[in-house]
C-alpha cells in the first residue's frame, strides 16, 4: 500500500513537471491592430502619468479613469474633468475629435475641429517609458493648431498613452515643453 501510495505522489509530480515545461499554448493569432486595440477603454480603466508641467521643473500626477459606459461610448475623468470617449468603426473620438483613426498604418492623415492636423509618423516601433519596454507602438503627431503647440502621442497596443510631449513658444520666444509619461494603468474589467 506504502508503495502504491509513493508511485501516485511521483506519477502526479510528472504529470505537472511535464505540465509545465511542455509547449505553452499561445495566444491565438490576431489581425491587423485597429484604432481600439490603441485606446482600450473599457469599465474600470485608469492609466495615471507623471507630468513635467513645463514651469519650474514641478512634477505633478496625472490620472485618466474610466467612471462610466454606455455601450461605445466612455466617459473619462481627469482630474475634475469628465471627458467622453467613443469607439467608431473607422477609430477612437475623444470630445468629438479622433485621437486614433483607422487604419493604422505610416501617413494615415485627419483634421481636428481646431484646425490642426494628425498623422500616425511611425507603427510597429518600441518605446521604453519608465523602465518598462512597450511594444507595438504608435506615434500620432498633432500639428497646426491656431495655438501653435506641437503634440507627439505614443500609444502602445493593449496599453494606451505611454508618452506626450507637447512643445510651444511663449509670447516672450521661450520654449515651453509638458512631458507625460505613463507610472501605471489597470485595464479594467475584461470585455
């Protein structure tokens, strides 16, 4: 009996040894990365960034969560401000303008009401963003404003925003630069 005993105990061992070192399943293949897979918004989402504010070298953090949804649209707060964010088929609308449009592919090119201008510069890239590696990054550049502010938005697949850097000169000719980047983010609740 002891020795029946001993060969179950070492046969369940080699089963889950063998469990665990055999071929992991992998993630089953995906097409092409839309506009959504870019900003991933879902209930409970919340991304919080570190902002060098441009004005005496303060750093302030920044959050960005989630607080409602109502099918394709999300309404998103920061700070005192809840913005509202939608899901379109042709991409990603924040207060009525695309922050990400389909497809997403190098020159791909639309207007903001403002006047300025958006193109996606760069797809398929890496960035490294506070000791984390991203991959399958995006840059979405924002230029021609009546404002005259230049805005470099990195978005990572399955991330969102892990970077922007807005740059502008004073009236006084200074250069004035806010830089943001991502400290954490939760996902939310699974779709």
């Amino acid at each position: 009996m002891l020795l029946d005993t001993r060969r179950w105990f070492l046969g369940v061992a080699l089963l889950g040894a063998m469990g665990c070192s055999g071929a992991q399943n992998a993630p089953p293949p995906r097409g092409p990365l839309t506009a959504r897979d870019y900003v991933p918004l879902r209930a409970g989402a919340a991304w919080s960034y570190d902002t060098q504010t441009g004005f005496g070298g303060d750093t302030v953090l920044s959050a960005l969560t989630v607080v409602r949804v109502d099918g394709e649209r999300f309404y998103v707060r920061s700070g005192g401000r809840t913005e509202t964010w939608e899901l379109r088929g042709d991409g990603v609308v924040r207060e009525g303008d695309y922050v990400v449009k389909d497809p997403v592919r190098v020159g791909t090119r639309w207007d903001a009401r403002d006047g300025s201008h958006l193109e996606i510069r760069s797809v398929e890239g890496e960035r490294t963003v506070g000791g984390q590696r991203f991959r399958h990054v995006i840059e979405v550049v924002r230029s021609g404003s009546s404002a005259q502010i230049e805005t470099t938005t990195w978005y990572a697949a399955d991330v969102g925003v892990v970077e922007i850097r807005a740059t502008t000169d004073s009236s006084l000719g200074q250069r004035i630069e806010v830089h943001s980047t991502l400290r954490g983010y939760s996902l939310g609740e699974t779709p």
